[in-house]
C-alpha cells in the first residue's frame, strides 16, 4: 500500500521554506519518494477547494468535491512513498478570510481529504509543527495587518477573532477528526533553533541524517525568529 505524509502547518510555522526545502533538495532523494508541491492540477484543485471554504455552508458543499480531489490525486501518486506539504489544505490563515476561529472546518476538510486518499488505497498521517503559541500569534497579528507599529494585544486580538489561548482545541480536534495514530505533532522551535527546519518532518518521512547532512538548507524566508 503507498503511503502519504501531508504536512500540513498550520500557517507560520515556517511551511513556505520547508517548502522551498523539499524542491531544492528533490535530486539527492531515492526515485522511491515523490514530493509535492510541485505543478500538478489535481494538487492545486485540492488546495483551491479547501481554501474556498469559508462557512459551514461553503464545506458541506465541498466536500464531495474534496473527497473526489483527494482520491484522484491518491491515484495518480506513482511513489511508494510521497510527501504532501501544504498549509492550506486546513484552510485560509486565522483571521483572514472574514474567518472566526482557528481552522474552524478543519473537522469536515480534512476527513474528506484522509477519506478520499483511503478509497484510493494509499495510507495517510498528517503532521504539524506546534509553535510556541504566543510567537505564533504574533506573527499572525503581524501577517494580518502589516504594520509593525500596529499595538500586539494578545487576549484582545484572540478573543477579536475567536482565537484560543494555546494549541489545546487544535490538536485535540485534529485526534478527534482523524485519530490519534493519524496526526504527529512537532515542535517548530526545536528545528528552528537547529537550524534545519523541518529536519524532524524528514526524518519522520524516512530520509537519513546521512542525507539530511548533504541538503541544501537555504536561508529562511519570511520566518519570524523565536522570541525569549
């Protein structure tokens, strides 16, 4: 059976540049391991259909739609092993969007996602980097209003935008929608401070430290540094 690692954020926690990673370092990496992003209809349809969704309506519409995106784009997977990296698969960033709430759909979208890549026989975990949630939630204030002299009111801003107050709801929701064996939290803050961001998402996909030593790891790009 192929298998999938969906990597899948959230947003600010330095997707962007593992990302960048992956495409970089695709050429050192056995033939037996496929990445995306990369162009490829079906991985651009699925991420438009998750982003589109911004209310309860707009995702009961969908997912039939997601689903269906899910499976074809599972059967079209020709590695044994692939790696999917997209923060928007759990939907537009908090705050944006006219949006209440911390991916508050990510419990219909994403078992739609998991269902559709089953039906398709390819087995799915889903990983995320946990950031220290108040560096996070700054850098969400800064991303949403792009103005470093804007006044960051933490418990102003979260309860403005229905935001909670640590990463609690969030995972215990992402358990609940896909179980527990299926989702693997890290810390981002550990990579970061390595200097490998996304090393332990490598490592957990099977690449080597041998391998990871020969990577390419470029500057960060748009990655808030860890505040003390």
């Amino acid at each position: 059976m192929k298998k999938a690692l969906i990597h899948i954020g959230p947003h600010k926690t330095g997707s962007t540049y593992i990302q960048k990673m992956m495409q970089t370092n695709a050429h050192l990496l056995a033939p037996s391991h496929q990445f995306f992003p990369k162009s490829d209809p079906l991985f651009d349809a699925l991420q438009r259909f998750t982003l589109g969704v911004h209310n309860s309506e707009d995702a009961t519409n969908s997912l039939k739609t997601i689903h269906q995106t899910a499976y074809e784009l599972g059967r079209s997977l020709t590695a044994p092993n692939t790696l999917i990296s997209s923060e928007d698969l759990l939907g537009p960033v908090p705050t944006l969007a006219k949006i209440y709430g911390l991916y508050p759909f990510l419990h219909l979208t994403l078992p739609a996602i998991q269902a559709g890549f089953d039906d398709a026989e390819v087995e799915t975990q889903f990983f995320c980097y946990i950031r220290e949630y108040q560096d996070w939630l700054r850098s969400v204030h800064a991303h949403k209003f792009r103005d470093k002299k804007r006044t960051f009111a933490p418990r102003k801003f979260s309860r403005a935008n229905g935001l909670p107050f640590a990463w609690d709801t969030f995972t215990e929701t992402m358990y609940t929608a896909l179980g527990k064996d299926a989702v693997v939290f890290r810390s981002y803050e550990t990579d970061a401070v390595s200097g490998r961001l996304g090393a332990d998402m490598f490592r957990y996909f099977g690449i080597p430290d041998a391998i990871l030593d020969h990577m390419d790891w470029i500057e960060p790009v748009n990655v808030s540094p860890r505040r003390s």
